[in-house]
C-alpha cells in the first residue's frame, strides 16, 4: 500500500509542478513585458520632448524594424531555419519551465550540499565509474556502426579501468592513449540516415528528438543500472550520478541562459548542432 501511495505521490507532483512553474514562467513575462513597455514610453517621450523641430520623415525602410522586438523575430526566423522541427512548442517550453525551475530549486541546491561533502577529485573518481559501468552502450553502438576499431578499445579500456583502475575509479586508459569513443542508440540511427523527426524535451531528461528517445530507450535496456532491483534502488543509483554530473558543472547552465536572447531557443539549437556533430564524428 506505502509502495503504490509513494508512485501517486510522484505522478501527481510531476502533473502539478510543470504547471505551477509555468505559470510562474508566465506571470514574470508579463511583468518584465510591462516593464519593458512603460521604459520604452517613458525615452519615446523624453526624446519627443528633446527632438528639435524639423521636416517630417517618412518612417519607411529598415530603421522601421529595428527594436527589441523586431530583433526577437528575426531571431526566431533563423533559429526557424537552421534548427529542428518543433511542433510541440507550447509542451517543449513548459517543459523548459519545468526543469529550469527544477535545476534551481532541486537539483542546483543538492549539487552544492553533495560538493560541501565530497571533494572534487571525489566526485571526478564517481563519474569515471558511472562512465566506466555504461561501456555495454558505447560497445553495442560502436558495433552497429561499424567501428570496430573503436569496439574493441572500449572493450579494453573496461578491463584495464576496472582492474588497474580500481573499479573505475581511475581513468588508466587514457594514459596509453586509449581514449573513449562516446556512441549511443540516437547517433546510431543518425548515421543510419533517420532524421531527427522534432523537437521533445521531457521533464528532468532535459532536450530530446523523437530519434534521440527511442534511441534513449534502446540505450536504457544496454545500461547494467537499468537492471539494479528493486527500481528504487535503481532510480537512486542514477540520482546520484545527475547529482554528482551537476555538482562538476555548475556554472555552465547560467552562462549560456545568461547570454542567450531566448534562453528557449538557444538551448534547442545548441542541443541539435551538438547532436549533428556527434553523429558525423
């Protein structure tokens, strides 16, 4: 009974929360729009009052275009162009709410108690073990596109890491030269010619295309943490690993949404050019 009332628990915050945070989303929209508009009446009306009388112009031509908002458009006319399909915006932005709320409420928070508790070497010791325990995904997929080459360095790179390498922790390989060559389900497919399909980003996975998550799923059957049991044990052997991956890069989330025009749409043409490259590597 305290199994099933734990699973309700979980599906009804991750009904509830996306549609909280985008509210959240939306209210502060409207507000920094408010605030942009009275600012921008406020200087049309200070240089009414300071513009020296003279000829009427005609307003015509490319100086009409100009602004923030016309900026904004043609922005999203080129990301339009050169990224992926995104069909399923309204859903993909409210996801993007969600997890940007959850980055900073959850997952930001926690990354920063765990690095107070463990070291950096520590934590670089933990993720060459998670990375050392996901080569039956790199192996398949090497395999499948034909780089057998790489096939058989992942193969030796496990043996050596596990065994000199002390379970993983140490990165032995790469000392002789015998680097990893990342490869998944979705760059497999790539290289077979499928096309992305669209734009998906799913809550806490983050950005994805419907070749990336059937991709994502193959790729979960080849993960030997997918077969921890029970699934709580499971779930919290992979909450560890995001936490420990977060914990070595925090930073890197708010510099790129600092910077970016539309946080939304940098994100998902950061996340297509990425996986374009992975896949003609």
């Amino acid at each position: 009974m305290k199994r099933y009332s734990f699973r309700w628990l979980i599906l009804l915050f991750f009904l509830i929360f996306p549609v909280l945070a985008y509210g959240e989303e939306a209210v502060t929209k409207q507000e920094k729009s408010s605030t942009v508009t009275e600012s921008a009446a406020e200087q049309k009306a200070v240089a009414e009052d300071e513009r020296p009388v003279a000829a009427p112009e005609s307003i015509e031509g490319p100086a009409a275009a100009t602004g923030p908002g016309a900026e904004q458009e043609e922005y999203e006319g080129i990301a339009e162009e050169k990224g992926i399909a995104d069909p399923l915006e309204p859903w993909n932005r409210m996801m993007f709410t969600f997890n940007d709320r959850f980055y900073f409420w959850v997952l930001k928070p926690v990354a920063q108690g765990y690095s107070v508790i463990v070291p950096e070497w520590g934590r670089v010791r933990v993720n060459n073990i998670f990375h050392n325990i996901t080569m039956p995904v790199r192996f398949v997929n090497n395999l499948l596109q034909l780089k057998i080459d790489e096939a058989g360095i992942e193969v030796i790179r496990f043996v050596l890491n596990s065994t000199a390498g002390v379970l993983g922790m140490f990165d032995v390989a790469k000392n002789i030269d015998l680097k990893a060559h990342d490869e998944d389900l979705g760059q497999t497919f790539g290289s077979y010619g499928f096309g992305d399909g669209f734009y998906i980003v799913w809550p806490v996975l983050g950005p994805s295309s419907l070749r990336d998550t059937a991709g994502l799923v193959g790729d979960y059957f080849l993960d030997p943490v997918s077969y921890i049991t029970p699934t709580a044990s499971s779930i919290g052997v992979r909450s560890v690993d995001l936490t420990n991956k977060t914990s070595l890069h925090i930073g890197d989330y708010e510099d790129l949404k600092e910077s970016a025009l539309d946080p939304y749409i940098s994100f998902r043409n950061a996340y297509f050019q990425y996986r374009e490259n992975k896949i003609k590597e």
